[in-house]
C-alpha cells in the first residue's frame, strides 16, 4: 500500500482480469462438457438404429421396445420415428403370433382337468 492506504490500481485490473479468465474457463468447460454429451447421445441413437436396423438381429424386437419407452411414450402426436417403430413392433408381435401354437397349455386347464378326462 502506498500513502493514503489506497491499492494500486493494477491490483484492481488484475483481480477482474483473473475473475474474468475463471468465468472464462469455467464457460468454456461447461460447453466442452456439454457436446461431449451429446456426443455420447448421438453415438448411443447409432449404435440402437443399426441394432434395429439389422433384420437378423435376435434382439430386434427388445431394442424397439426400450427405444419406443423412452422416446414415444408420452407422445400425443406421434412423429416419424414413433410411427416406425410403431411398425417393427407390429412386426414383432406378428412373429410372436405366428410361433405360437394354436391352443397353449395355459388354454388347455389345469393337470388336474386332463388327467380326470
């Protein structure tokens, strides 16, 4: 301090230059962060498109589904996708359908019923 008890001015001008360069970096790092997310979301959108995308793929069907609970669950006005997956659904349900017999066991009664018969 000099006479009068009064700082230098470049101490003032250094402490917001540094105030400025922490907001700075901070920014900085918050959008570095931000795209990474991003990033990793569009990566993860790929990877579950080309598991839909696959028609031999075993897991198809579960793919659909998970995609279709997180995305279009809530959907009023249903957008391409949703109607998409809308359909590999419809799909799936239709495999499932045609691998079925035509009388299950659960349809048949109980043990009990078919060995009194």
């Amino acid at each position: 301090m000099i006479e009068g008890g009064k700082p230098p001015v470049w101490i003032f001008r250094f402490i917001y230059a540094s105030i400025a360069a922490n907001l700075g970096y901070m920014g900085y790092m918050s959008v570095k962060r931000q795209w990474k997310q991003i990033a990793e979301e569009e990566a993860r959108q790929k990877q579950i498109q080309a598991y839909l995308n696959q028609t031999d793929n075993k897991f198809r069907c579960f793919f659909a589904a998970r995609q279709y609970y997180q995305e279009c669950q809530f959907e009023f006005d249903p957008t391409d996708s949703c109607k998409r997956l809308v359909g590999t659904l419809d799909e799936c349900k239709q495999e499932i359908l045609t691998n079925l017999p035509e009388i299950t066991p659960a349809m048949r009664g109980s043990l009990r019923e078919q060995t009194d018969q």
